[in-house]
C-alpha cells in the first residue's frame, strides 16, 4: 500500500456510546467480518469485557475499503471509555492521525467525551464528530450538535448522524475517515521506528505486541531493540489483525535492520494496592501471572513488597477502582490466580524539614510508601497529597445534591458552565483520596445515573496527614498502621476497629480494639469473652466430622500471629485489610 492510502484511526466516545457497536459495522461495511452472523462488539474479546459489556482493551483491526476507484488501508482501533482506561486510549491515540468522536443523540456531550476530545485535540489529529443512535425515541442530534459546536468549536454541520445499531449512514462515516483524516507521516527509508502500543503474552508464541510502524520496515528473523528496556528482540512473524491475525510477509519498509522500538510510559498518579497470595505456596504461580499480564495491560506498575500479615507480595499501581477489579478479574479468569486486594492507597509525599535528613533519605521529597515508616511531623515541613481536576456533567436538577456530595469530599470548586439549557458542566479540584473509593457510586445514585465524571492529574497540595496505629488491649498491630487525613481519621478508625471486632475470634478474656492517633484514643470497639469449643457444634456422634473440624481448627492455628496474648487468625487480617 502506498503510504497516502492508509488512514490510522480511534474510535473515542463517553462509555456506551456506541463505539463497539460503530467498530462491528465498520467490519461488515468493509467484508473484514461476514454480515449474515449477529455481530456483537466483536473486538470486544475478553471474558471481562464479554461480562461487563465494556471495552478494557483498546482493540486493533485493519479494514480493506475501496472508495473513488481505489483502495484503501484503513487501520482501526477501538478504545475503551471509562476514565479508568483513558491510558489506553492516550497510547492508541499517539498511533493514529484522526478520530471518529462518538456522541450518543440521546445523553449528549458526557464527562468522558470531553477528557476524551481534549486527548485528541492535545496530540493535534483530525476530530469527525458522529453523532450516534439517532434510531432512538428520545433521539435530538440536533441538540447534541449545537453542544458540540459549544463545548468543541467544532461547527455542527461536521457532525455526521448515524445509527451504529441499524447502520444507518454509516459509509459516510468511511468516506469522512478517508477525505477528512490525513494519511501517516512514515519514511520507510529510514532505519525502523515503531511504537509498541500494546502487548499480550501467547503461550505458544510468547510475546506479541501490536506496533504502530513509523519508519523503515519489519520483517521475520529481524533483530529489533527496544528504546526503552535496550533489550534485543528477533521477530518471529509479523502480521496484521484483520480483525483476527494473518501472517504477511512483511511490514513496509526498505531496511532490514532496525534499532529503534519506543514504548509509551505513563506518569499519570496511581492509587496503589498490595497484591498477596492467598496461601503463600501460590507465590511462584501468582508472580508468571501477574508478569504475563502486565505485559497486556502496561498501565500496572510492580513493586514487590512484603506485609507482615499477609507474607509475600507485590505493591500494584492502578489508575482506578474499576481498572484494579477488572485487573483482578483477569488474573483469576484467565491465569486462574486467586489473590487478596488490599484498599488502595494513593502516593502522599513528605517534604524533609533539615538537610542532614535530605542527605539521609537522599531526596528532598519522600514518597510515603510504607505507613510503618510515616516521618515523623518533627522531620517536616509539609505533608503533600495528590489533587485531580475533576469534570462533572450533569442535568441541571442535581446540581445541588452533587456540589454537596464534592463539598463532603474536600473538593475546591473551578469552574461551572452550562453546555445547554438543561445540562451542566461543574470543575472541581479533588484530593485523590476522596474519590478512590466510592466517588463515582455515590455521584451515580444520587443523579440516578445522569451524572458522568472524569479526572485528570492537577500536581500536589499541602495536606494535614497522620498516622493511625491500630491496638489490641494496648498494644500496636502493626500490620494496621494507616496514614490519614487528620479530618477523616474518626471515620476510618471507626471502620477499621468495627471490621476488626467483626472478625476476630472471641477470646477467653476481653478484648478492647481501639484505634489512636499517638496517645490519643479515636474510637473503639469491643470483642467479649467468650470459650470456643468447636465440638459444641456437632449434635451427635459423627466421630469423622468431629475429627475433620479438629483438624481444621489445627490449620487454622498454624496461621496465627500472637499480639500480646491475643491470636489474631490471617483470616481476620484479609477482613481488614482488603477492599470491601
Ligand atoms: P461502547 O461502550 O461505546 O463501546 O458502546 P457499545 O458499542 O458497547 O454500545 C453500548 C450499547 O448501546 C449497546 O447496548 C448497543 O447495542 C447500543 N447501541 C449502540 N449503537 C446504537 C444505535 O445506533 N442505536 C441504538 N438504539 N442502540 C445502540
Ligand atoms: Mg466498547
């Protein structure tokens, strides 16, 4: 193909908006996938994805379409579009030259859609707004234009309406991609230049990464380097997704050696959670887990890590609640991995206060990694936690209920703009620890539903942090220290002493669970005495069932840690410490 008849194209859009639905027309427009077959999001392959009817994985596919006598290469990939996987979308975006910007006719320009404009607009590609399921009732594209002319600047005549579902018009939306989207920039002169956008592990064939080529060509047996880790690769087969894999010759190029392949790093805030086995002898198994899937979702940063209740692990990197379940979910469903997640925590940082303390630790600034090592408020001068700018989009009649809720949540409001006479668009500066966990549910229910959100990284602030030791009968469970913000220390100390009474075996004597910021008591709870006796539950002389209790028991004491002389079982620990 000559480079002026290819076009590298997204597909962008708030979640739900119809790109999948787009993708899979566009595959039977082109004969890429049979039309007589129910096609339903079919780039869409995980098991995840199939389960949850969301794209987590941006998804590759070349299209062969013929226009105006002649024919063309059209390399397709659709994006996921929830906020928690907006780095697949910024990795695919820097491999393509245009985007088709799904608007759905009913909900209108979402939270999403905007982060996800700004992405392209950003990295200066081509936008065509389509404006998608005008097949439905409520449908107003009308409307949906004007507010694309007003949040975008992008005129609404440019919007092309459709119906992903029925496929309705949806050749123009072909014939925009090849008049509208400039072909790439490649010299295929030039030594190889390629980025690696994506990658997953194959059992039989080990790594297969999918690149975008910007210079020079690649071919079977070439040895390539990577730029990033320096490491020499040999290419074992290249090939193109059409939408399923087939083997070509070679990708375009002139020269066969090659010395350059880039990845796309991130840098955006990650909330951080500890990954554990959940029986130590699985490490081994869990860790070739955990390798072959970070090598398909490279967003996940890995750190190995050690907790004294949990054993050996890993400190996991996330962009985001969702982004960690699906991670989860994917380990169990397709390395059949069992692991405890413990709740995320986000990067707060501590600014030395002296310089013989800057020489010790090296740096001037310390990331706060693990709470047991918390410096303490004599060593610094400040404190500092990560801030994300937030987008709100709303119906007008939840407005109120919605800035109380970012009020609640420390949030700094920026800005507020009506992007048409019924719907809002609200700015907020979030400390990231307020949205981690239950943000984006609680913006949900209290707008039923209407309310859509996105973030993006805002640097950090001063933040007035402690530390949180966590007692039994007076001593530390060191396991349990946390680091807090001093105005929600109650309400997490409060949690944290009610999951552990809940958990904890009663003892023969009483147990008082207290949570204290030094010598300060915040809030407690306590465990009656009671005697165990687990033969009291067996009614009857089954002597087996009796025996397979005791020994069970047995187990369970080999798993015991000793705070003072209260047993505390691993089991109570995992209640504790991982996500609810
Ligand atoms: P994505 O999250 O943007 O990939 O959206 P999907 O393609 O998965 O579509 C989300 C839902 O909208 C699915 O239930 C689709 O069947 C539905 N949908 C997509 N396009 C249309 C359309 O043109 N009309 C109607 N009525 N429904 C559509
Ligand atoms: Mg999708």
């Amino acid at each position: 193909f000559p480079v002026e008849d290819i076009r590298n194209f997204s597909i962008i859009a708030h979640v739900d908006h119809g790109k999948s639905t787009l993708a899979d027309r566009l595959l039977e427009l082109t004969g890429t996938i049979d039309k007589t077959q129910k096609n339903k999001q079919v780039l869409d392959k995980l098991q995840v994805e199939r389960e949850r009817g969301i794209t987590v994985k941006a998804q590759t596919a070349s299209l062969f379409y013929s226009f105006g006598g002649k024919q063309y290469l059209l390399n397709l990939i659709d994006t996921p579009g929830h906020v928690d996987f907006s780095y697949e979308v910024s990795r695919s975006l820097s491999a393509c030259q245009g985007v088709l910007l799904v608007v759905d006719a009913n909900e209108g320009i979402q939270a999403q859609t905007v982060a996800n404009f700004f992405l392209a607009f950003e990295a200066q590609l081509s936008v065509i707004p389509v404006i998608n399921k005008i097949d439905l009732k409520n449908a107003d594209p009308e409307r949906v234009g004007k507010q694309i002319e007003k949040v975008f600047d992008i005129p609404s005549e440019e919007c092309i309406k459709i119906s992903a579902k029925l496929g309705t018009n949806v050749d123009s939306v072909l014939q925009a991609v090849i008049e509208r989207i400039p072909p790439p920039k490649v010299h295929r002169a030039n030594p190889l230049k390629a980025l690696v956008f994506d990658s997953t592990f194959d059992q039989y064939r080990g790594v297969v990464a999918s690149i975008a080529l910007f210079d020079g060509m690649l071919s079977k047996g070439d040895k390539i380097v990577s730029a990033h880790t320096k490491k020499t690769y040999e290419v074992n087969q290249v090939g193109i997704l059409n939408p399923n894999e087939q083997p070509t010759h070679k990708l375009r190029s002139l020269q066969p050696t090659c010395n350059c392949v880039c990845y796309y790093e991130s840098d955006l805030f990650m909330w951080k959670s500890g990954v554990y086995p959940i029986d130590q002898s699985e490490y081994n198994n869990l860790k070739s887990a955990i390798e072959k899937l970070t090598l398909n979702d490279s967003s996940v940063t890995v750190h190995r890590d050690s907790s004294l209740a949990l054993g050996a692990g890993w400190r996991l990197g996330f962009l985001g609640l969702l982004h960690m379940e699906v991670f989860n979910q994917r380990l169990e469903q397709e390395y059949n991995a069992s692991v405890i997640l413990t709740t995320p925590t986000v990067p707060y940082k501590a600014v030395l206060s002296s310089a013989k303390l800057i020489k010790e630790y090296k740096e001037k600034e310390i990331t706060i990694i693990n709470p047991a090592q918390f410096p303490d408020k004599s060593k610094v001068t400040e404190y500092l936690e990560p801030v994300v700018l937030g987008t709100v989009i709303t119906p007008t009649e939840y407005t109120g209920k919605i800035m109380e809720l970012c009020q609640a949540r420390r949030a700094i409001q920026k800005n507020m703009t009506f992007i048409d006479e019924n719907r809002v668009m609200l700015k907020y500066l979030f400390p990231l620890n307020e949205i981690v966990v239950d943000f984006y549910d609680s913006l949900k229910s209290l707008s039923s539903g209407y309310a859509s959100f996105d973030y993006e990284d805002a640097g950090y602030q001063t933040a007035d942090l402690i530390k949180m030791d966590i007692l039994l009968n007076g001593n530390i469970v060191e396991e349990l220290v946390t680091v807090v913000h001093r105005e929600k220390a109650y309400t997490v100390g409060k949690s944290i002493c009610e999951r552990l009474k809940d958990s904890l075996p009663r003892q023969l004597f009483e147990i008082a669970v207290q949570a204290a910021i030094g010598s300060k008591v915040i809030a407690r709870e306590t465990v009656k005495a009671y005697r165990k006796n687990v033969l009291a539950k067996c009614y009857g002389g089954d002597i087996t069932r009796k025996m397979k209790l005791l020994k069970r028991q047995a187990e369970g004491k080999k798993k015991l840690r000793k705070i003072g002389n209260i047993e505390i079982p691993k089991n109570a620990f995992i209640k504790v410490l991982k996500t609810q």
